[in-house]
C-alpha cells in the first residue's frame, strides 16, 4: 500500500519554474511526506482498537527520491485491514505448512500396531483484556456480548455487567505456583451464556489467571500483573467454528491523501513567503 502525494494541482503554475530553481518542491514533499506520515499513525491509534499496534508498525517512514516521496504498508494484516478481507477458513492459516503451533494428530494402525498420522491441531491463546480496559490487549470482558457487536446480544449496561462478574469470578482463579482461592480454570457455571449458537460453550469456559513481570521503563522498577487467557482447539477435524468472517476495509490512506490536498496550498504558500523573506 502507497499513499502517492500529487502537487500538481497545488503548486501555482507561475511559481513552479521558481520553485524548482530555490529547490523548494523537494522541501515542500519533505514537509509534506512528515505531515501524512503523523496523519496516518494518527488516524491508525484513534480508529483501530485491538489490531492498532500492528497497523502502525506497518507504516513506514517516508523515502525520498527526485521529485516523490514514498510512504509504504506493509505486513498482511496492516494490508487486510486496509484493504479489506473476504471470509476465509481459520484452518488454513492456523494449520498450514507455514504455521509453528500446529502438532500433529496420530491415530493407532489396526494393522501393524503402530501410529499414523490422520492430521494437525493447534491450541490457540485468546487474551481477554479487563473491564474498562482499551482493548489493545483483547476484548474486554463482556464487550464481545454487547449490541452493536458482531455477536452481541446484550444491552451495554447489562453486557459491562456482566464482564465486571466474570471479572471478579476471575481474579479468584489459582495461578500455577498456586496464588489464589478459587479453581485453575473458570468452570462453565461461572462462565455465562455462549456468545453465539455455533460454539460449544462461553468464551469464558476454562479462562486461567497467569501472571507476568512488567518493567516499568521509565522506573525501572518491576511488578507483576495478571493476564487472563483462555485456550481453544483447532484441527483439520473440526467441521465449523472457524470461518473468518472477513475484514472491513479501513482505507486509513484514502482519508491520508484527503488530508494532504487540503493541506498542501497552505504548506506551498508558507515555504514561498518563507524562501522570499530570506532572499
């Protein structure tokens, strides 16, 4: 993905000729390559939520040549998010040749007595972020349940709620050196109604406390705060449950070259009054 800066319909035509001699259009693309470069991380921290952080790193810096400059996405997740994405099978992704999670599935031979290999699983985290919290590192808790959701089918009120309850539920949980009251893993009568018809049981069934080491980097001092995951299986057997509905596309550049052709007369104006005053 490339957002493209045109000037042509900018640069006054009368003052073109002058700007090339004063070197002022390759200043003025610097300036402006700067602007739309701040413009799209901008846009990127204020509109996307769990996928942000992704998406920005993507952006790159802008790189000059002779009368361009070049401000590239890449990754392909920033570009599906850009883009957009049709539905696609989980499976093929999370099990294919490229994938580092996934184990093989081994069945016993009735025949010779040994094993062969029948197909691929893959245990897959999903972090689940805590009530109130931004979302950057998973959903809330109760957020996937609330109208306006893809699946959700709560209230606002009624789906905080009930994230506050799995909350608390989950703050109890055990950690594996043995910190807390409560069960290893949330059980399903703690866990809430199911977030959509096709699953098996709640989002929430089987969420474990784990805790980890933060470094604080402006202290230096280190605490330890507690993450909630749950895990859920994939494999080539699975007939459902994970098809992808697809991604809608942000074009976050589009709104980038927007900005820069409003901006660009004034950017143009200053850098000439500028070059003039000092001449």
């Amino acid at each position: 993905m490339i957002v493209d800066v045109d000037l042509s319909e900018a640069l006054p035509q009368a003052l073109a000729h002058m700007m090339g001699d004063m070197g002022l259009v390759e200043a003025v693309l610097t300036d402006l390559a700067e602007m739309a470069w701040l413009k799209w991380r901008n846009l990127a921290a204020r509109e996307l939520h769990s996928s942000r952080q992704t998406y920005i790193d993507g952006i790159q810096e802008p790189v000059a040549s002779t009368g361009e400059r070049t401000i590239a996405l890449v990754g392909w997740l920033p570009n599906a998010i850009e883009n957009g994405l049709d539905s696609f099978d989980l499976r093929e992704t999370l099990l294919g040749s490229n994938s580092r999670a996934r184990r093989p599935i081994w069945s016993e031979s009735g025949r010779s007595g040994g094993r062969m290999q029948v197909g691929w699983y893959a245990n897959i985290p999903f972090r689940h972020g805590t009530p109130g919290s931004s979302g950057l590192a998973g959903q809330p808790m109760g957020a996937p349940h609330a109208e306006g959701t893809r699946q959700g089918t709560m209230e606002a009120p009624a789906a905080q709620q009930f994230g506050k309850e799995i909350y608390q539920a989950a703050k109890q949980l055990r950690t594996k050196g043995g910190r807390g009251k409560g069960p290893m893993a949330l059980p399903s009568s703690q866990a809430g109604p199911k977030l959509s018809p096709h699953h098996s049981t709640s989002i929430y069934t089987g969420m474990r406390r784990v805790r980890k080491p933060y470094k604080n980097e402006r202290t230096g001092k280190t605490t330890v705060q507690s993450q909630y995951f749950t895990w859920r299986r994939i494999s080539t057997e699975n007939s459902n449950g994970w098809i992808h509905p697809g991604i809608e596309p942000r074009r976050l550049s589009e709104k980038v070259e927007d900005y820069i052709h409003q901006v660009a007369p004034g950017v143009v104006q200053a850098a000439i009054k500028s070059a003039m005053r000092k001449g």
